[in-house]
C-alpha cells in the first residue's frame, strides 16, 4: 500500500513539473506577447545594413482610439517617414484641454485659415486615454527638424505647470515602451520637444529635469 502511494505521489508530482513546464516554455511559443514576452520588432536590415521598417507587421495596441485626420496641407501633409530613429515629447501648452479637443483642433487647420502647420501621432489626455491621429507610417508637423524621423505625443495637462497627471504619464510611459520596442530604439532615443529646438516643451519635464531622468527609468524598466 505504501509503495502504491509513493508511485502516485511520484506520478502527482511528474504530472505538475510537466504543467510548469508547458506554461513557462511552450505557452509562450502558442502565445506570444502577453506580459513579460518581447514585443516582435518592426525594424530588420537589409544587405547593406540600414535599417527597413515593416509598416505592415505593427499593431497599434487596443488602448490607443484610432481617430486620423484628413489629409491636408496643414496637419497630415501624408509624407512619407523616412525612419524613426526617435521618439519626442510634447505637452499641449494648453491647460484644461482634452485629447479630442487637441485632435480636432489639428483637424480644424485643414482650411489653411490661420496658417498654421501643426500636429502630433499621438495625444493622451489627463485621464490616460489615447488618440492617435497621424498613422505611424507618415509625418507629423510636431518636432521641426525631427519631424522626419521621430513619433510625437503630444500630452494634456491640467494646469500652467504643465504637470502630467499620473494616468496620462502612466500611458506615456506605456506608449513610449512600445514605439522603443516596435522600432528597434534605445531609450536614450526618447526626447523633448526641447531636445530639439530649446522650446520649453514639455514646461513640467525642462524646468524639473530630474523629473525627466526619473521618466526615462521609468521607460527603461518598461523594456522587457
């Protein structure tokens, strides 16, 4: 009786380590990108070496709302990215304003009224909801010199400090792992509007540049 028992104790005990064993290797193999799994990158070289985008492998992730502005002259001109080698940060300079209504207000400069050219690929507002207006593959008038080779988010703000709630930079963080993921980019490739021209943008993340570095860990810790 007591051998009968060992033997199913032993045969219990196979039967779990053969379980563990299909959930931490083979699962990940039936399910790839859940959490903790790489994120398949779009960027592959070619034979000399430079970097080529697979526009048509990226899934843009379900907690972005897809919202696309019509091709205009002032704020989706439907120029082609020549690659992405950044991602810039932006705030809306605007406070109190939503996601939705900074996307329609780049909708709204199709008229050429104003004369303004201005946009972004992305704009997550306070309460962490994200918008995307400019498809991934195109331009966006957001980052001046940049504009041909980075992704801009742009990010509501509450107040005149330009202080992010944490629901927006909780998805700021979210979005930006994913577009360093998507295209192959380091998290150093991360930047400010400021970066770029020494406009104050985003105001919070250049008069507190410790808050700064502090959201580039956060990033890096991001990557899996």
């Amino acid at each position: 009786m007591r051998k009968n028992r060992t033997r199913n104790l032993t045969i219990a005990a196979g039967m779990i380590l053969a379980v563990l064993l299909f959930w931490f290797v083979a699962r990940p193999a039936l399910f790839p990108g859940e959490e903790g799994e790489p994120i398949p990158s779009a960027v592959t070289a070619d034979e000399a070496g430079n970097r080529v985008i697979h526009w048509e492998s990226i899934v843009i992730p379900d907690y972005v709302e897809r919202d696309l502005l019509p091709v205009n002259e002032y704020s989706r001109p439907g120029i082609y990215l020549e690659d992405v080698r950044g991602v810039v940060v932006h705030y809306t300079a605007n406070p109190g304003s939503s996601a939705k209504g900074n996307r329609d207000y780049f909708a709204g400069l199709a008229d050429g009224a104003s004369g303004t050219y201005a946009s972004s690929h992305f704009v997550i507002d306070t309460d962490g909801s994200v918008i995307q207006c400019i498809p991934l593959s195109e331009v966006s008038y957001a980052s001046n010199d940049r504009n041909y080779d980075t992704i801009s988010i742009e990010c509501c703000h509450k107040d005149e400090t330009g202080k992010f709630t944490k629901a927006t930079y909780r998805s700021l963080v979210r979005l930006t792992v994913w577009l360093c993921e998507t295209f192959d980019l380091e998290t150093s490739s991360v930047i400010r509007h400021y970066d770029v021209t020494g406009k104050l943008c985003p105001l919070y993340y250049v008069e507190h540049e410790d808050k700064w570095r502090d959201f580039l860990s956060d990033v890096e810790k991001g990557r899996r």
